[in-house]
C-alpha cells in the first residue's frame, strides 16, 4: 500500500514536551492479555531518541534526538512506566536556549545568533564541542549505571529515579577518544570496551579498555579503568567506525570495516565550514575488512593478517572459542557503503514507496559466521585452514601470509535484516551458543521480532499489523533447563510492553501504557 508505516513510530516524537522532562509514573495493572511471568520482578531499562525538535530548529537524523529513559518496573504481576530525559548538557542547553547548541550526528549547531558578527567568528575557532546526548545504552560500572553514546562521555543515572546525576569524561581516566556503547560485561562486573586513539608514531590506533568490578574499598571503578591491549589501524588519520567488537573467553575480535572517520575533516572543516558527524563518514572502497584478534589475559595482539570482502558491520551476536578456532556471528551489511546514510528522518518520514526504493539502494543485510583459526602456518598455502564440521566458513591463506575469510551465512532475505541482537548473554555470552533473537527491519522499518537457531538456521518470527518493537532483552526462567526458557520483553510503538515465549515467539502477555512511546535502541533488564 501507499500507507505511511512509520508515522507512529517517529512523527508522534515531534509532540513530546519540555515537560516530559519529569518523572512520569503511568500504572498499567494488571496486563491487558496474558500474565506476566512470575520471575519477572526487576526493571526493563531502555534508551533511545525522545525529542527531534528544539524552539523552531529541527534534528536532521535518527541518532539526533535527545536522550529519553524508560523504566518498566515488574512486581506482583503489574508494570509501572516511567520515563525522563537525561539532562546532558547537550539537551539542557538547547531547552534553556530553545535551538540546537551542540552538534549532533546529523545536525550542526550555529552560532548563538544573538552574538555579533566578531563573536560568532571567533566561536568556530575554539574546537570541537564533543556531544553527551546519551541515547543509545545503559548499562552498569560497579554498582552505578550509566547511560551511553559513542563518544567520550557517559552519563552516571539512577535507575530507580531516572534523575541524571553526573557526567563523566572517560579521556581523563584512559587514552581513548570515545567509546562504543556495546561493552561486554563478565559476571564478576568487569567492563570491556573499544575506541580509536592516538597510537605510536601519532597514529591512530584502537584500544581496548579494562573497568574493574565493584571496589571493596567503594572507590569509583573508573579512576582504575586501563587499556589492556591496543589494534593498529588500516590507515593512519582515517579509523574505522567502530559499533561493537567480539569477546570469547579467551579472545578479544575486532572487525576494522572500509566505513571510515576522516579525522582531518572532522577538525578542521568542522571548525571553519561548520560539519556534523555524518558528513566526516566516508569509505575506502579498497580496503576489504580486516580482522583482528587478541588475547585476553594477558592483553596481546596477535600480529596475522586476516581478512575479508567489504561490509559494514554494527552488532556482533556472539563470539566463542571451539578447537582451535574462533567463531565469529555478527549482523553483516554487504558492501562499503555506510548504512547510516538511510537513516535521516527526512527518508524514514516518506510515504511507504519512498522508504522502500530507498532501502533497494541499500547494503543487503546477512547473518554471517566468520571462522578465524588460531594456529596459522606459512606452509599451508591455498589450503582451507577450517576444520570445524558444523559450518561451511572457510579461512583461505594465501601467499604474502594474508588468511582471506569467507563466511557462511546464517541468514539472509531480501532486505529483511535480523539487528539489534540478542542472546542468553549470562549463560552463554562468549561461549558456544544456538539462539539469537533480534529485531527484524523491512526496508529499516522495524515490524518484527525475530528468533534464529544459528546451528539449523531455523526461524521464527512475531509480527503485528501497526506494531513497531525494538530490541528484544531475554530474560532467563531460573527454573528453566534449555537455552531458550525465558521471555523477551520489548516495549512497542505505539503504546504497549510485550512479552513473548522465546521458544516459539507465541505472546505471553502485554501491557497497554496511556502514552506514546518512542522508538529505543538498547537498554538492559535489572533484576
């Protein structure tokens, strides 16, 4: 049909109020269908976008909007909502200003038009203001939580109120110019994650950042955040975008995409033309992708060359170790070119026709297995170096020593992707694994929830007519045996919590909120 499929989903963001700003309890009762599991008895935590407009300056991308929490807190068979804005500086001083003071993903911030003509010259010359608009996780560092973007700050909430309560620079703790908002977190606490820096030789380079658990002494585990181990970089003032990276038991994997920051544009034309984010992305269409690996403990780069055809790549699903050999699963884009090019609000807002000719430009997405053998030798020339009786990947070593990866592919539909994944990450998080659940993008329209058994590539899918999910979180049954005993739960556009049966997808029950809620992107439950 011609209908507009995503209206509900961003259109009504246009109608949050500076108001929204303060605690908003919304007591749903007893679910409207089903009833929710009895374990079910901590909070759903999510963030993404929650308002797209400031006075009378709109925001340009989907990754502009400022930084809105939900909370979907579970006791007694009941689900209460609140939700709040995260008071960065970047959204406190557009409300205060009623413009856009800080430049965003996709849309510059002018000067100050009040200032006089010499002021506002001189304002392009004091560098890049680096934004805190956290929109897109939280998750926990020691006992504290913290909401998250790509960039050097985080932002310190608490959950039971959603009141923000301090912002943090990681650059004054750790050599890193910003991080992911993907860490990957052990069960004792311990906190992993990956930004660029600057190398040796004044080179960029990737570091991989150690935050300890929780102190017993109650010291803030970020005064002892240290990098563990560093990547080269492919190039040396151009790194890669980084979203997310690989961590077995062992190992750690960093997939270096052709998707690049040109670090050179990005300072200097920011400040004299006036840039966003976006218009500093560009792709180096010969590259190819490299991955690196690591070990863990103690941190050391294992210097071999290994590499693959150009994609892009945002989400890994789950990396783990089996005879030798690493196995890599991620959400794939085919191709060099940046997906984040689709995602402005001026396509996602055309009528339905217009989003999908769009998206047949796009990148074909995949799910994909990369497997990376840990013992290489020289001698073995032309020979597939993959032993592993379950996959048709393959690792290829050719004659300069470089191992060229050819994938197998897990999923795959005509632009149908399966992002924003999921799995059991406590119980299997690292280590060898059958289920991820995800959400599925018709044409970057988010209208199913998807499950995919990555050992058979069976599918199972959840859909309703005028129903955009998000993300889906499993959460494990205590009482269950297999893999999938748990549910998934996932707050939808326009207006309810649904929670599924993650072995069949079948609903277990929904909760209807009288209120409009906003598409998210990542968040965690909190027991």
């Amino acid at each position: 049909t011609n209908a507009v499929p995503v209206l509900n989903l961003l259109q009504s963001l246009k109608r949050f109020s500076v108001a929204a700003f303060l605690l908003r309890p919304f007591v749903v009762g007893v679910c409207s269908a089903g009833r929710i599991p009895s374990y079910l008895r901590g909070s759903l935590l999510r963030l993404g976008p929650g308002l797209f407009e400031v006075g009378d300056e709109p925001f340009y991308h989907l990754f502009d909007g400022q930084a809105f929490m939900h909370k979907f807190d579970f006791k007694n068979g009941q689900v209460t909502y609140f939700n709040k804005f995260i008071r960065t500086d970047a959204y406190v001083r557009a409300i205060t200003e009623k413009r856009v003071v800080i430049t965003e993903f996709g849309t510059f911030a002018y000067p100050d038009p009040c200032k006089n003509i010499f002021s506002r010259f001189f304002s392009y010359f004091k560098g890049v203001e680096v934004t805190d608009n956290c929109l897109v996780n939280v998750y926990p560092i020691g006992e504290d939580f913290y909401a998250v973007t790509e960039t050097n700050y985080i932002t310190k909430v608490n959950t039971d109120t959603l009141e923000t309560l301090k912002k943090v620079d990681m650059c004054n703790y750790v050599n890193i110019n910003g991080v992911t908002a993907h860490p990957h977190i052990e069960a004792d606490g311990t906190v992993y994650n990956i930004g660029n820096c600057m190398g040796k030789g004044a080179t960029l380079a990737y570091n991989i950042v150690k935050i300890p658990p929780t102190q017993k002494d109650k010291s803030d585990p970020i005064e002892k955040s240290k990098v563990v181990v560093q990547f080269p970089s492919a190039e040396r003032f151009k790194p890669s975008y980084v979203h997310s990276f690989g961590m077995s038991e062992n190992y750690f994997v960093f997939v270096e995409t052709p998707v690049k920051i040109n670090l050179l544009k990005f300072l200097s034309a920011w400040s004299i033309r006036g840039s966003n984010y976006m218009d500093c992305f560009e792709s180096n269409e010969a590259q190819g992708t490299n991955f690196h690996i690591a070990k863990k403990s103690p941190g050391e780069y294992i210097d071999l060359k290994f590499k693959g055809a150009a994609i892009g790549m945002f989400h890994h699903i789950n990396t783990y170790e089996d005879d030798g050999f690493l196995v890599v699963d991620l959400c794939a884009w085919k191709g060099f070119e940046f997906v984040y090019n689709y995602l402005w609000l001026a396509n996602l807002r055309a009528n339905w026709d217009e989003v999908k000719k769009a998206a047949m430009m796009a990148p074909q997405p995949e799910v994909r297995r990369y497997v990376i053998p840990l013992d290489v030798h020289k001698e073995e020339q032309g020979k597939n170096l993959v032993s592993l009786p379950y996959t048709t990947a393959t690792a290829t070593m050719h004659s300069d020593g470089m191992v060229w990866l050819e994938p197998e592919v897990l999923f795959s539909g005509p632009r149908q992707a399966f992002e924003f994944p999921q799995i059991d990450y406590k119980r299997h998080g690292g280590r060898n694994y059958t289920y991820a659940y995800a959400l599925g993008l018709n044409h970057f329209i988010p209208d199913r929830i998807c499950k995919l058994n990555v050992k058979t590539k069976e599918t199972w899918v959840w859909q309703e007519p005028d129903s955009y999910p998000s993300e889906p979180l499993f959460v494990q049954n205590p009482d269950g045996v297999d893999e999938d005993d748990g549910n998934l739960s996932d707050p939808m556009t326009p207006a309810y919590l649904l929670i599924l049966n993650a072995k069949d997808l079948s609903e277990v029950a929904r909760a209807e909120v009288d209120y409009s809620i906003p598409v998210t992107f990542h968040g965690m439950y909190k027991p």
